[in-house]
C-alpha cells in the first residue's frame, strides 16, 4: 500500500509538523525523561550496548530491563523489540538495532512505527539517529559513566590480556634473546576524545581508500613521565620523535616490540620498569621519510590539492618504522609496563 500525506508546519514554530494524521515534533533533552508511550533506543544485535545513548537508556531503566534484553537474546541486523521500561517514566523500550546508511535508517523507523500502530502505542520518541557513526567506542571497552579517560588494567586471566600476552611472546621481546620481559602489566587506555578524533580520521581515510588496510597496530616505547601525557592526550609531536628523527620529525611507530622493548625508546624508571604503547596507527599510503621531514610529500607533486601521504616509512618495499605527522593519525590502544631480565 502506498500512502500520501501532505505536510505543514505549525506557524511561528518550525520545530513541529503535521504528516497526515501524524504530529511530528523535534525535542531537545533527555531522552530517558520522556513520557510519551514508548521510546526508541537505537542498539546493537545483542541489546547490550553501553555506549552513547543506549548506554544512558540502559542505566536509566535498571537491571530489570538489562536482564530482559539479556532473554530475547541475539538480534537480526535489523531487528526491532520491545521491553518494559523499568525504572523509566515511559510505559515501553522498544529496541531498534541501529543502521549507518539512510535507506536502512528509514526502513528501521518504519518498523518501529508498525510496531507502535499494531500495539496502539499513540506516541513515541526517537533519538537523533545516524549522528554517531563515527563515535562508537570499542565494543571491549568498560562503561565509563561520566569520565573522559579511564585507565583499566586487564586481569591476567582475561581473554583480552591473554591474547595480547601470546602476541608479546611470540612477535615481541621473547624472538630476541637480549629482552626476557617480566612482571608484565596492560592498562586498556579508554579515552572518549582521543578515540573520537582518531574514528573521524580512521573514517575519512577508509573512505579515501576503501581496498587499502588503512590501520595496523604498531609499538612505540617511551618513559614514565611522557605516558601521563600520551594517556591524556595522545601521541604529540612535541614531546614523542626524541629519540629517532632520522625518517621525519614526527612520531614513530615499530612493527614489532622487540625494537621498542629498547632502552634507547624505552628507558627504565627508577624501579626499573619500562614503558611500550601498543597503538592503533592510521598508515594508508605512506611516503619515504627522510631527515627534517615535516609532513609527508604530496600525492602528486605538481597538483598540491591533491592531498599529502599519510605518513613517513624507512623502506617502501618492506615498512618496519612509521612515522606519524598528525597527532590524531595514532591512537594509543594498550599501555604495557614490564622490566626486562
């Protein structure tokens, strides 16, 4: 069937319209504070994400709803559900999983609107959906509540930690005989305006090159007193590059931990621990860097608007050292303390 409304706005009050039989008006505040009958909570496929708005949703309504997402178990890519609304002053959750593209968008709506008709549900809220694409935080990340940065060291029994362990083992110190690292400690670095920096920038290079492998994760040693600024504010130029100019003058990045395992970069503390990043690196498609480098050479030489290369390398054929010029171009994944034996 195919409907046809026409459409008018309330004079002097451009947040309203009428579609039809349809009131349709544009809110500013809290979602979780709305009474109407139901509310919209854009999600993943398990109903649990902890992020952004279905975050708030979530630690609004309580364990109770928590629990009954948890029940109704795994979702279709575009699935739509309902719960009760737990602590909230709604009388309905109805859980739509969320969609990038607008066609998808579209299509999710008018579920959750057939949804509401077949239920006599007479009024709903929608977030702003399609505004946070390029600011979903890693799904492995611990709720945060309010904070901006958050420091959460691993359990050594965890998967995460064990996976990161059996890759320190194999491709890391372990391979070179000088390095045996011990007492070893990974902090996750949880940083919501690095992170979302980083993904703007992540985002626009995919799209640049869609069939390039735009990211690697990379190593870069350091020393204590630098790590508190790198956990707040990233890798900087200004105070990163101190130890290795020969390819730029901007931050660098190994291939493998056993380079950045040495003093040179990674100098010990007074207790003799030693500092090593493991960084998530924006690479697309680099240039050679030499000395005094400031940014990467342009794409093409004779036409600038083209746009530069993303980053400085020591061999083309076969990269080990990347050099970083922009500071939102590298983002700093895991924090690993060890000494070295």
């Amino acid at each position: 069937a195919a409907y046809l409304f026409s459409v008018s706005l309330y004079p002097g009050n451009p947040t309203e319209a009428v579609i039809g039989p349809v009131k349709v008006k544009v809110v500013c505040g809290d979602i979780t504070q709305e009474t109407t009958d139901a509310i919209v909570s854009s999600t993943n496929t398990t109903l649990n994400l902890n992020t952004g708005v279905s975050g708030a949703i979530l630690k609004a309504a309580g364990q109770t709803v928590v629990d009954e997402c948890n029940a109704l178990g795994m979702q279709p890519s575009d699935g739509v559900v309902m719960t009760a609304p737990g602590n909230l002053p709604t009388k309905n959750i109805i859980h739509m999983v969320g969609q990038t593209k607008e066609k998808d968008i579209t299509s999710s709506m008018l579920k959750v609107l057939k949804m509401c008709e077949d239920k006599k549900i007479q009024s709903v809220s929608f977030p702003a959906l399609g505004t946070g694409t390029v600011i979903q935080f890693p799904p492995n990340w611990s709720p945060m509540d309010n904070k901006d940065l958050d420091m959460v060291t691993l359990d050594p029994t965890s998967a995460e930690y064990q996976n990161l362990y059996t890759t320190t083992s194999k491709m890391g110190c372990f391979s070179h005989s000088v390095f045996l690292m011990v007492d070893l400690q990974i902090q996750r670095i949880q940083s919501k305006d690095q992170w979302q920096r980083y993904a703007v920038k992540k985002q626009a290079l995919d799209k640049k090159y869609p069939k390039n492998k735009n990211e690697l994760n990379l190593y870069h040693g350091t020393t204590k007193e630098i790590c508190q600024k790198i956990n707040t504010c990233g890798f900087n130029r200004s105070f990163c590059g101190r130890n290795a100019t020969v390819y730029g003058d901007g931050t660098y990045f190994a291939k493998e931990m056993w380079y950045s395992c040495h003093d040179t970069y990674s100098s010990q503390d007074a207790s003799g621990q030693k500092y090593m990043y493991r960084a998530r690196v924006l690479v697309g498609k680099p240039c050679l860097g030499v000395k005094g480098m400031k940014e990467p050479n342009p794409l093409n030489p004779t036409d600038i608007s083209q746009g530069l290369f993303d980053c400085a390398v020591d061999n083309l054929q076969n990269p080990f050292i990347y050099v970083v010029f922009c500071d939102a171009g590298a983002y700093p994944d895991y924090l690993i303390i060890f000494k070295t034996a």
